[in-house]
C-alpha cells in the first residue's frame, strides 16, 4: 500500500468511527478528536519518512551531480598534461555518471513532490484537528440545550399540569361532600321515630290564628 493509500485509508476509518458513534455529538466528536489525534500521529511518521526519503534522493543526485563536475576538472587537467589515456578515463568514468543523471533527477523530483503532499496533509489534519477543538465547546454547549429542551417536552405544559390537579381536587371535594351528605343522612336514619303524642303536641304549641290576629292590631297600632 502506497504512503498516499495509507493516509486514505486512515482517515475514512476515522470517518466510519464518527458514524458508528453518531448517537451523541458531544461524544462523538471527542472520539473523532482523539482518533484524528492518533491518524496524526501516524501521518507525521510517514511524512518524516517521506523527507528522509527526499532528502537521501536529493542528496544522491546533488552528489552525482559533484562527481561528473570532479571528473569533468580532471579530464580537462590530462589533457593540459597532454596524457590522453587518462583523459580517457576520467571522460568515461563521468559520462558513467551522467547517464545516471536523469534517473536520479527523476527519483528526486518524485520524492519531492510525496513530501510536499505530505506536508500538506500533515498542516491539513493539525488545523482540522484546531478547528473541532474550538468547536468541541459550541458542540457540546449545543448538545447540553438539545437534552434540557428534550427533558421538557417530556414532562410537558405545566399549566396543564396544574389544571389537572384542580380537576382532581375538585373531584375530591365533590367527594367529600357526599360522604357529608350521607353520614347526614344516616344520622337522620338512626334518629328515634317520634310518637304521635309528640307530633299532636307540636299543633297546639304552634302560634294560634287568635295570637296572630292579636299581633297584627298591634303592629297597626304602631303605625
């Protein structure tokens, strides 16, 4: 697996995590920080690696790049000490190495471009990275609201609440009242019935026609 497949692969693991734990925010983006932490981590291993890589590369050509100049100087100093065969020498020895000019120029271009790759990766988690963390704070104050406003959609109106309660006491008092009404009742039950001597007596205990004609005069009298 390439070093850029790897990077891939890393991060839609951390987007699958985030996914998988979707059912709370504020947790959810802990995990992701920390599992972007750790991606992190891995990519500035590869991304030091790769600049190992480049810097090896860079290294090779610049020091072909020296060789062909040396042997170049001293083909130039045999033939000034008109020793040909030297000069010979000294012109296969760095047509050998320019030959492996381009070649190393390919590997350091190639090297190059991985490391700048890297790096961008690299300053592209690191600030994805920043940016959830100050949004982690947002995200949770939000998340926070989200339960409290839940909670109260459960428990409902509390004017309703309140009615119902006045619905039920009133039930008790009506309650209340025909228990009243019955122990009344019972009492008036359990009263001794009263005998006829009595009732006949309550007749002439009552006020006479005569009394009220009396009272009536004097009311009259008064006027």
């Amino acid at each position: 697996m390439s070093i850029l497949e790897r990077f891939s692969t890393i991060m839609r693991s951390n987007i699958n995590a985030l996914l998988d734990k979707c059912e709370d925010p504020a947790k959810m983006i802990d995990q992701y920080i920390i599992d972007l932490k750790s991606s992190l981590a891995d990519v500035k291993k590869e991304t030091a690696g790769v600049i190992a890589i480049e810097k090896q590369c860079t290294r090779q050509y610049e020091e072909n790049e020296e060789e062909i100049a040396k042997y170049q100087n001293l083909a130039k100093k045999a033939l000034e000490s008109a020793n040909e065969d030297d000069a010979r020498v000294f012109i296969k020895k760095y047509k050998d190495l320019e030959a492996k000019r381009d070649a190393l120029a390919a590997n350091k271009e190639n090297a190059s471009g991985n490391a700048i790759k890297m790096r961008s990766m690299h300053d592209k988690l690191v600030e994805d990275i920043q940016t959830l963390e100050g949004r982690k704070a947002q995200i949770k104050s939000t998340v926070a609201i989200a339960k409290t406003t839940e909670k109260m959609n459960k428990i409902g109106d509390p004017s309703s609440g309140a009615s119902a309660v006045g619905d039920k006491f009133a039930d008790m008092e009506a309650k209340a009242n025909r228990m009243l009404d019955e122990a009344q009742a019972k009492t008036e039950l359990n009263a001794p019935a009263e005998s006829a001597a009595e009732s006949l007596a309550k007749k002439y205990v009552s006020a006479t026609d005569a009394d009220v004609e009396a009272e009536l005069a004097r009311l009259k009298g008064q006027l």
